[in-house]
C-alpha cells in the first residue's frame, strides 16, 4: 500500500506550532495521507537533547490528526564529522527518541559527508584521502550499527546526495552504488535506503549513468522515497537564488512534479511492484501553494505505472 504525503517545511514554520498545525490542517484538506517531520524545524532538539515538553507540544497536535509519520533528522546531521562528533550522535539519537515518541517507524538521515557543506569554503575543494575516507566510512557504519540495534523499531533511512559543482564528490551517498554498499555493510534490517528521486537524477546527469538501472541495483533496500522535480543541472553550493537558478534548469530545484524533467515515472515504477511505503512530496516553501497540483500530478503518474501497488 503506498501512502503519499509532504514533508513539512523546517524553514516555513521556523518552531511556530501554530503554522504547523495550519499545514498540517492543509495536508488533511487535501487527501495527503503521510507526513514527514522536520525535528530541526520545531525546536525539539537543543543542543543534542531532546526537548520533553516540547515534543508533549508536539503529541498533542500530532493526535489531532490521522496522519502516518515519517522523520527527517536535522540536515546538517552528519556522523562522519571531524570536529564534534559526539554531538552528532546525541543528535541522532535524540531524533531517534522523537521518532519512538510519536509512534513513527521512519527516520531519514543524509548520508555521512566527507566534507560537510558547511566546510566547503573552509576545505577550499580539496578531497581528503582515501584512508581517511575509509575510515570516516568505518565510523559511521559503527555508530549506525549501535543506534539500529537500541532502536529497533525505527527503521534508519539514509538519503541519497545531489552534488556540487567543484566539490563533489563531498558525500559517499552522491551515487546509488557507494550508499548501497555502506547499507550492506552496516548490515541491519532496519537500516535501508531513502531514495531522493530528484537528488538521483541531478547525480545520474553530473556523473553519468542511468537512473532506472542504479535503482534495479538497489531497489529491495528502498524503503523511503522523496519525490520532486528539476532540470538535472548542478551548481555551485553558494548559488541560492532559486530564480536565477530555474531559467537555465540548474539546482536542486524541489519544484512540483511535472515542473521539471525527472523521469519519475520511469524511476517509480523500477521499484514499486514491491514497494509498501510512504512517497514524500519534498517542495521548496515557495511551491508551497502548488501541493494540490502536486500531489494530482503524482496521482495520475502512478495510474500509468501497470503494477504499482494500490493506494491507501
């Protein structure tokens, strides 16, 4: 059964409940039926701890609804951090606490960066070496392995990179193939992959290969996906302006499905004949208007697919 939902905005409701019970009353007027939660956007976690009362803030409004739930830690999460790396941990594992605490099954993670974006003019383009590569990779595979195993009814969805002009590759998880092996290695049940189909094809055209046959290689770790729209162009990470971006089709656009040229039917129906999971509409908060032709657009997309499994 797949469910079809939105993610809420982190920079939209920027910790004001009463916005997100607003969109969340908009998501219900629509049909949607899943809903991803952005920790970060809500103030629930400060500092690496969880925020009791104000995840008691967010159950109350959360059992007004009948939603199902997905999570995404914060963005700049990142267990391969060289500088604070305890903190990162109690970050994810306070994420992991919140995901428990509303009953959801689903925490998305981006995969570990080499070199955080945030360090990007710090690190100048520089790639760091394979061997401290492979060990950045061994540590997130460890502390992943520990918090599976403490959290086992929460399954840890990590998330495929777009990339960067110049920087990349910054993050093993730019390319389906390197993801898949790290999730291998991890070896647990509960750790899969969150496929970002917009992020996929941006990485498909910067470094070239086919969508639909990365996605064949790895489809029985799905179990998350992100669905928008973009033109497949990369850009430099200072580059944020989306409307001098969107003319020349570059960027990580997270326009409305259609918008763009993502083949996402072609992608979907790789993996949906066995596929029972949530497909999460990821629009910027400036399509935020757009979620009704969104998710109609999506809908009719699906209908084209011949064994897509049933909607809820």
């Amino acid at each position: 059964m797949l469910h079809i939902g939105s993610k809420i905005d982190d920079v939209r409701i920027d910790g004001r409940l009463e916005i997100f019970q607003r969109d969340l009353e908009f998501f219900a007027s629509l049909g949607l039926e899943a809903v991803e939660i952005p920790v970060h956007g809500l103030d629930l976690i400060k500092c690496g701890i969880l925020d009791d009362q104000r995840t008691k803030e967010v159950q109350e409004i959360l059992r007004r609804f009948d939603f199902i739930y997905s999570v995404h830690s914060p963005n700049p999460l990142n267990l391969m951090d060289q500088w604070n790396r305890e903190l990162h941990f109690s970050v994810f594992k306070a994420s992991l606490e919140f995901t428990m605490a509303i009953e959801s099954t689903v925490l998305v993670y981006h995969a570990g960066r080499f070199i955080p974006e945030e360090a990007f003019p710090i690190q100048d383009g520089h790639p760091i070496s394979k061997k401290l590569a492979r060990r950045l990779l061994e540590t997130e595979r460890e502390q992943i392995a520990w918090l599976a195993e403490e959290y086992p009814a929460v399954t840890i969805c990590i998330e495929n990179a777009r990339p960067y002009l110049y920087y990349s590759p910054y993050c093993y998880g730019e390319q389906i193939e390197p993801l898949q092996e790290q999730i291998e290695k991890i070896g647990k049940p509960n750790v899969r992959m969150s496929l970002d189909l917009g992020h996929l094809y941006m990485a498909s055209h910067y470094y070239r290969f086919d969508p639909m046959e990365a996605v064949q290689r790895s489809a029985s770790l799905i179990a998350h996906t992100h669905v928008h729209d973009n033109f497949g162009g990369a850009i430099y990470p200072h580059e944020k302006i989306q409307t001098h971006q969107i003319p020349f089709g570059r960027g990580d656009s997270h326009m409305p499905v259609g918008w763009g040229s993502v083949p996402i039917a072609d992608i979907l129906s790789v993996y949906l004949p066995s596929y029972r999971g949530m497909l999460i509409i990821e629009l910027r908060n400036r399509y935020f208007h757009m979620l009704k032709e969104c998710r109609e657009n999506l809908v009719q997309l699906l209908k084209s697919i011949p064994t897509q499994p049933k909607l809820s």
